[in-house]
C-alpha cells in the first residue's frame, strides 16, 4: 500500500518521516495543445463496472501485449471505480489475452485462503475477507472484490481444467496454516528434521487474530523481533539444504510457505527507531513483493493481474527518500518487457482513509487543481479513458515525463504529497473522471 502502506504498523513513524519532504517545484502549466495531443492518444472506456461488452478493453490489450504480468494500479485504496475496473480488466483479460492469476498486495497465506475457495470452494469468503483483512489490509474487505472472488469461483465450476487462481504477494501477517504446511511436508519426507523445525517455530504461529497478531509484533522489542527472524532463517536454510526427493513441485511449495514466513519475520525485523533502517525496510517489502509475483507466475505458469497502489506498480517512487525502490522496478528487472505498469488516476470524488484522529471516514475531494496533472488529463474528451504513455504524441509525450503534483492516496489522509512523472512511472494510464468511496464490509 502507499504510505503507511499495507504490510507494517509503520504509519506514524512513516508520516512523520514523510513530513520532512514536500512537492517538487511544479512544472509549468500545460498549453492547451497537450491536452489535444492526449485527446487524439486516448481510447475511451465504456464503464469501469464488470460485466457486458469489453470491447472498449480492446485497445489495452494491445497495450499490454505479450506480457506476463500486469501490474494494475489505484490512485487511493478505496475507491469503488478502481476496485471495480480491476474486477472488469481481470476478467476481460482471462476471457481474451489467456491471464489466471489475480495477485493482490496482500499476505502470502490470505492469498493461499482465498485460492482454496476458488480452486475447489473451500470455505466462506466473506469470512474469509473478515478474518484476513484486518487492520492496514481492511480497505481489501470490500463489496467489489467478494464479486470478483465469487466470480472466480464460478468460472472454475465452469473452467475445472483451467482454472483462475487468487495470490497475495505481501508479508505482514503469515496465518497459522501457512507454518502447518511447512511442518507437515518436513513430517512427511523428513521426519528426522520435525522436532527441531517445531522448536524454531516454537510461539511464531499466530494464535491471535490478524490485527491484534500484526499490533503484538510490532510491540515487541527489536532484538526479540531480530531472534525470531533468525529462527525462521534457520528453517528455511535448514529446508532448501534438503533433497527434494521424487515430489519435487512439493517440495517447492513447501520451501516458498517456508520463504514467506522468513519474509514476515525479516519484514518486522527492522529497527524502526532509524530512518535508515526504515528506508530499507520499504525497499524489502517491495523487493519481496516482486520476488513473490515473479516466483508464482513462473512456477504456475500463468499470467498475472497485479493488484496493488499506484506507487508500488510504479517504475520510480514519488518518495525516494522513503520508499527507494518500487516493486515495478523489482519486476521489470527480473522480466524486462514481460511485465507492464498501468497507473490510475482520477479528477475529483470519494475515497475511504484513516483520519488523523484515527477512525476510517470518508473524504470527498472537488476538482483538481491547476497544475496538477489530473487537471491536465481531465481536458481530453473522455469522461473515463485510456492511453498509451509510451506512443503518445508530442507535446504530451515531454509533458508527462516532467514531475507535478498528483493524487496519490494511502490508507490515511491527509498526508504529504509528491510530485509524479506519469510517463517516467508506468506504461499505460487510465484516467477516471470520478470516483465514488467503495462500499467497506463489516464495518
């Protein structure tokens, strides 16, 4: 997530970091002929709401081409029309450029939950939803996505041979069942090794529910938080040192649950007290992120939706001094053309956020302002479009490579802004007219 971004109980450390920074001297106003040159480069869309015809989609398709994995953005995390046009790109894209994989900015083990529904119908969703999206996560405990997971479902009841399939790329939480998987493939094929694997995880498996599990880690001192990390280490070299045997795609399997355990207990395993230390705790979790995206395609085989903010599909951060690198960056190293960025932005509405006093409310914003570039990309005829930022026409193309203030919301508001590049950032921009605040469950 983006700023006090899901995955940490950072939030104030973060926002007070971040206080220290502020908009890069703006860009000069855009002439009227930027505006047309986006205009003549836009693909209006029809709808962001699934369902229907898809052929206004058509043009992202080629956009995307043959890439493997598509990282789709979010201006804020709790707008309707994002969530909903991710829900609309997804299954477009099963249905028409053969993607199964909808990966999302969330814990390794919720993904592995909300998989098992999808697969093979195990379990309550929206139990589901209200037992993993907890706390930073609770923006993804949404009305919008239980459609798109209950719409997975019922393409696999109809596709049982070619199934979709759910994943969460992120390290804040790992669930009970995740360490129950690692223990019972080591009591399988290497019984030798079960009591000293149950002594390293010995008081790591949560017993605690989500949010109170993240609230506890995060309380605990550092050097404790360093020792955890060292134990579950320990497993995980402990496991790759093993031969795989005659199951090898089990054994694999085994040692990534292994590997994202390892990831949540290194992801708290910072000294949080340094700045630097905090900068580099950003950069891991958007490194792993992008490890975790990468392991799942080429090990599944499938094409990837990415779910995730803005500033993490991104190519450059709009914070470098917080937030160093990106997992855009992270992916398109180890895929080059293979991955795509696609950023979202939006001229004026609603969003959900944590206000200063703590509670999540809803925040309405009016138009954009002058110089800032959803002003700009409002002029163009669409209401709702999009473009390609790498073939768009000059003077746009200079334009949108120049840095100016956007809207970029996390999880709390207000919060500091930054000035973005958009052509710099991703490959592909859709720009929304307007949003409306998604519609929170069990609130």
């Amino acid at each position: 997530m983006k700023r006090h971004r899901t995955g940490l109980s950072l939030t104030l450390l973060i926002i007070l970091a971040a206080l220290t920074t502020g908009i890069p001297a703006t860009a000069a106003p855009a002439s009227p002929t930027v505006a047309e040159a986006l205009d003549h480069a836009a693909h209006p869309l029809r709808t962001a709401e699934p369902g229907g015809d898809t052929r206004d989609l058509r043009p992202l398709d080629r956009m995307i081409a043959d890439a493997r994995v598509v990282g789709l953005g979010e201006a804020t995390h709790s707008s309707h029309e994002f969530f909903a046009l991710k829900d609309r790109v997804f299954r477009h894209l099963v249905e028409n450029k053969g993607f199964r994989t909808f990966a999302l900015e969330a814990p390794w083990s919720t993904g592995l939950r909300l998989n098992d529904y999808v697969l093979h119908g195990k379990g309550d969703p929206r139990r589901i939803m209200r037992e993993e999206f907890q706390r930073d996560y609770l923006w993804w405990n949404n009305t919008d996505y239980l459609r798109l997971v209950e719409w997975m479902r019922a393409y696999n009841r109809q596709h049982p041979h070619d199934p979709v399939q759910f994943m969460g790329d992120d390290f804040a939480w790992a669930g009970p069942e995740l360490y129950d998987k690692v223990t019972d493939y080591v009591a399988r094929t290497h019984p030798r090794l079960l009591a000293r694997f149950t002594e390293l995880y010995r008081g790591l498996r949560p017993t605690v529910a989500t949010g109170v599990y993240m609230d506890q880690y995060m309380e605990k001192p550092y050097a404790e938080r360093k020792l955890m990390a060292a134990r579950t280490g320990e497993v995980l070299t402990l496991l790759r040192q093993q031969h795989p045997g005659a199951d090898r795609e089990a054994y694999e399997w085994a040692v990534q649950h292994a590997t994202a355990i390892d990831q949540t207990a290194r992801g708290y395993a910072f000294d949080f007290e340094d700045e630097q230390e905090i900068r580099a705790a950003m950069r891991y979790r958007d490194s792993i992120m992008a490890d975790n995206v990468a392991w799942w395609a080429e090990r599944t085989g499938t094409k990837v939706l990415l779910s995730a903010h803005n500033a993490h599909v991104a190519y450059v951060p709009d914070d470098p001094a917080h937030y160093p690198k990106m997992q855009g960056a992270f992916l398109r190293d180890r895929l080059g053309d293979a991955y795509v960025s696609v950023g979202l932005t939006f001229y004026r509405g609603s969003f959900n956020a944590t206000a200063p006093d703590g509670n999540v409310r809803e925040f309405t914003l009016g138009p954009a302002a002058d110089g800032y570039n959803e002003e700009t990309l409002d002029r163009a005829r669409p209401r709702d479009y999009a473009v390609d930022l790498r073939t768009v026409p000059s003077p746009a193309r200079p334009w949108l490579r120049e840095a100016r203030p956007t809207r970029s919301i996390g999880t709390q508001y207000p919060e500091p802004e930054h000035g973005i590049a958009l052509a710099r950032s991703h490959d592909v921009l859709i720009h929304l007219h307007r949003v409306e605040a998604a519609r929170l469950r069990d609130r």
